[in-house]
C-alpha cells in the first residue's frame, strides 16, 4: 500500500498537492483508475480513485475509516536537539515509525544546539508515517525552553530521565499499558542538576532507562520502544 499525505483532504473529490502528484505520476507512474490510498494526519484513512491527471492530480473518494489503527496511549517526548541535527532527525524518524503523538525540541542549559529546522523535521515525520503506514502524523513543536516544558498542562505520567547519581525508577516500573506520558530527555551533556531540581519541583517523576550511558537520540528512541513495548 502506497500512502499520500492530505491534510486539507475534503468528501467526494480532492486534489493532491503538487508535490504528491508528482510523485504520483511521475514516480509511481501512475494513473486514471488506478486506486491510492490517503491520510489526513488525523487518523483518517481513505481509499480513491484517480479521475484526473496532469500537473496536479485529482481523485475520487471511494472509503473513509476514522481513527485508523489508533493508539490505545499519547506519548510526548520533549529531547534536546543533538549537535549532529542528523541524529535527531533519526531519531524523530524511528519514533514515528514505532508510534508517537508529539515531539517537542527542548532548549536546556547544557545545549550545544540553539536552532532547529522544524519544518525539515516535520518532512520527515510525513515520510516516516507514510512509509510505516500509519494514519496518524505526530505533532512537532518549535523549539521550546526547558522551563516552559515544565509548566506545559498534561494528564499523564511526567517523567524526567537523567544520568544523576539519585534515586531513580525504572521506565518500565513506572509506565502502565493505556497511559498518557511525557518524557523529558536532555543534551549530550545531561540535564543541568538545577534543571533536575526544577522537574522535580514541578511534580516530575525521575526514572533510568538502564545502566548504559546513552546518546541523546539512542536514549529518546529507547523511551519510545519501552512505552510501546508497555502497551503491546
């Protein structure tokens, strides 16, 4: 199954986006007739037929299934920006592939990147969604300071790992099948110790993801795979 991302998707006819049309056409080669299928972002899955050919392509709605395949949790994961931005687009990557609702670049004392591309990012979260055949595209903030994260409203587990020497849970022991999470996850050089003290102030729970010392993007992506593998 081939996906095509329509956002503004309407009932009865849509026409894709330039973009999409082109590859389409001229990348799949595709036709009159010939059935696609399409996601909103949104959970909508539609099935079509292409009526309409040429610089933009046009197609008729055929089916439409809501909440496709939904996700029975919502999992945020606030990480700080790698300074290699190749890392973090992996990691937004495969996190969408494994099933993710937002991602939030975080800025935090110890970051060694201050600027993020967020449309880039967003391009590729499209790209992963649509290849791993899910409805849903996750949400991808703007840049947003450590502190802001901390007073953002959320219903679900808040939760903070770092590599202090305190005491801290096991992800595992914390998260339960169903449950909404946020997960903060520092820079290369960890969270500051002020910026542990502020999460746990703000009510955040500290937990460990193991006894390896993980980068960045490794330690967000394995966040995300335990709280899949919770609720598988």
């Amino acid at each position: 199954m081939q996906l095509f991302y329509s956002p503004d998707i309407t009932p009865s006819e849509y026409t894709l986006s330039e973009e999409e049309s082109r590859h389409c056409e001229k990348v799949l080669r595709l036709g009159v007739g010939d059935s696609i299928h399409l996601v909103d972002g949104r959970g909508g899955m539609y099935r079509a037929q292409i009526i309409q050919t040429g610089r933009r392509c046009t197609v008729r709605i055929e089916q439409h299934t809501e909440d496709f395949e939904r996700l029975p949790y919502r999992l945020t994961m606030a990480v700080a920006p790698t300074k290699n931005i190749d890392r973090y687009e992996w990691f937004a990557e495969k996190a969408t592939e494994v099933g993710i609702h937002r991602i939030i670049p975080i800025e935090c004392a110890h970051s060694e990147r201050r600027v993020i591309k967020t449309e880039r990012i967003d391009k590729i979260v499209v790209s992963a969604m649509k290849q791993s055949l899910k409805a849903y595209k996750p949400e991808v903030d703007e840049l947003t300071p450590f502190k802001h994260v901390l007073n953002m409203p959320f219903e679900g587990k808040r939760l903070i790992a770092h590599c202090e020497p305190t005491e801290r849970i096991p992800l595992r022991d914390v998260v339960t099948a169903g449950e909404d999470v946020l997960l903060l996850i520092g820079p290369e050089g960890d969270f500051s110790h002020e910026e542990i003290e502020a999460a746990r102030a703000a009510g955040f729970t500290e937990v460990t993801l193991g006894d390896m010392r993980l980068r960045t993007e490794t330690a967000a992506l394995a966040g995300v795979m335990y709280v899949s593998f919770i609720n598988q």
